[in-house]
C-alpha cells in the first residue's frame, strides 16, 4: 500500500486517479481501526474503483481534559488491519503541521446541528470535524466518503456540509458494527477494566428497547428517554451523560414523533474515563 504524507502529493495522485475516469472513495479515520473501520473500507471498494484511508488523530476535535495525547496511535496495526480486507490504494497519513500549517485562520461551522448530542457537551467538537473533512475532501478529492453511523451527529452533519457547500462529495453512512453483546465497535472499548466491558452492554440493550417501544406504538419522545435513562442507570459502574431523541434533519429535540418521521435515539455513557456513545435510527411508519 502507498502511504502519501503531504497535501500536494495527495492532490496530485487523487487528480491521476481522476483523469484515469477512476471513481474515487475516501474513508476517514483517526486509526486504530477495528471491524466497523473495515466495513467502511469495504463499503468503499463497492462504490469505487479507488479508495484512499486517512489516518489523522485530529487536534482541533479534541476539547481540553480530553485523550488527544493519549489516543492510541497504532499505524503498524492499522496498515495490517487494512490488508486484511484487501488494502486501500492510497493511505494518506500526513502530519498536524501538513493539515493545519503555522497560522490557520479558518473553519467550517454546520450552524444548529451541534447544539444537542455530543456538541452539547463537547463545545467545538463538531466545528473541528468539518473544518478537518473539507481539508480531507480538498486534499483527496473523493466522489463518495463513507462515515460510521455510529457517530450519527458527526454523520448527519457531515452530510449536511456536503449538500450545502456543494462539494460534489456524496456522504454514506454505513451501519454500527457490534461486539457479539451488541457493544458498538469503538477504539474508545479498549480503555475499558473488564468489569464497565461487562456492563457496557446497557447503551445498545436501552437502544433495542427503545426500538420495541416505537414498534409496538409508543410516539412519547419522554417516555422513551425515561426508558433509556433507567436502562443506563440499571449499570452501576454507568454514568450518563445524555439520552435523547432527535429528528435526523434538524438534531433538535422531539417532544412527539410524527407518522413518516425518522428521528435519532442517542446516548452518551462514562464509565470510569471512557466515554461511549451509540445510538439508533427509528423509522416512524407513516
Ligand atoms: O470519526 C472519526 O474518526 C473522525 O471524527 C474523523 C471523521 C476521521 C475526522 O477526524
């Protein structure tokens, strides 16, 4: 596999890539990749005939107090981890200095789509995101980029960035690959002690209820966050942080679903210094 380590390198090969009428599919991450990473990768081997991975642990996503140092950095595992499903033909893995350069003055803000979730919690979380995928877009070039819905509000942004400054990117997002207790794939799972791995189970198993609930009726948005703050609460070692229901297009809070609604169901949990996040789309019947 190729690894491109500047900006302009990455242009150039991406606009080679282009000329050669390639279709070009980026998949962005910051490492330590497990199986719901390669289920982006392999999703973008569907949908194109060139697929670059970035890896960059990105600093301005991370808030003060959060792990931007200690975010495992595994780039020998991670080139194994991808030819383990084929490879990419490009992995581009530039430095914080390529990306950001000395004097950066510019960001990208998706205006109302981060005042609930995680950008409740995480100010600037989601403006470092955008700001750092237009870099990726810009350097990479790529027709479709392809995200896990597993981080839905960084999904739905995303796509709204997209669709509103007209990139010509399509966004995708793919499915949340789950340990066999349904635990959501995640490089946070590994700062888990055996015993909150145990108990992690509650943020997917308050997630299927909540999914039963719709199903069999339920329209209350209270009733269901009740039902996933006690779900959460039945943990001990759970803190939570949020549990909410929101509608996929605007990210603000439902007081009732509508019939032909699709609305987000999402929590955050800590347990101890790990926080994870999951969630599930509910599709309202119409
Ligand atoms: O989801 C992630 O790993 C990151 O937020 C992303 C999209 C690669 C941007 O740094």
């Amino acid at each position: 596999m190729n690894l491109v380590h500047t900006v302009a390198e990455m242009q150039a090969r991406a606009d080679a890539a282009r000329c050669a009428e390639q279709a070009l599919a980026l998949v962005p991450t910051m490492g330590a990749l497990h199986a719901g990473h390669l289920a982006l990768v392999e999703e973008a081997r569907r949908r194109a005939d060139h697929v670059t991975v970035s890896i960059f642990v990105n600093p301005t996503q991370f808030g003060p107090g959060e792990d931007f140092e200690s975010y495992p950095r595994t780039l020998d595992a991670d080139l194994d981890a991808l030819r383990s499903v084929g490879g990419a033909d490009l992995v581009f893995v530039p430095e914080v200095g390529e990306m950001y350069g000395a004097h950066a003055a510019t960001s990208v803000e998706v205006e109302g789509l981060g005042d609930h979730l995680c950008g409740a919690h995480r100010p600037g979380h989601f403006d470092g995101v955008t700001t750092i995928v237009t870099k990726l877009f810009l350097a990479c070039r790529p027709h479709v980029a392809v995200f896990g819905k597993k981080d839905a509000q960084q999904f739905l942004i995303l796509r709204r960035m997209a669709r509103d400054l007209g990139f010509g990117v399509e966004v995708v997002g793919v499915e949340t690959v789950r340990e066999a207790d349904g635990l959501a794939m995640s490089s946070r799972n590994r700062y888990l002690s055996a015993g909150e791995r145990e108990q992690a189970v509650v943020l997917s198993k308050a997630l299927a209820d909540v999914r039963l609930q719709v199903e069999s009726g339920e329209r209350q948005a209270a009733v269901l966050v009740e039902s996933m703050q006690m779900g959460i609460g039945s943990a001990p070692l759970a803190r939570l942080q949020y549990a909410e229901v929101v509608d996929t297009e605007t990210l603000q809070p439902i007081e009732t679903l509508q019939p032909g609604q699709e609305a987000l169901a999402a929590v955050a949990v800590y347990f101890g210094g790990a926080r994870l996040i999951d969630n599930t789309f509910l599709d309202v019947p119409g």
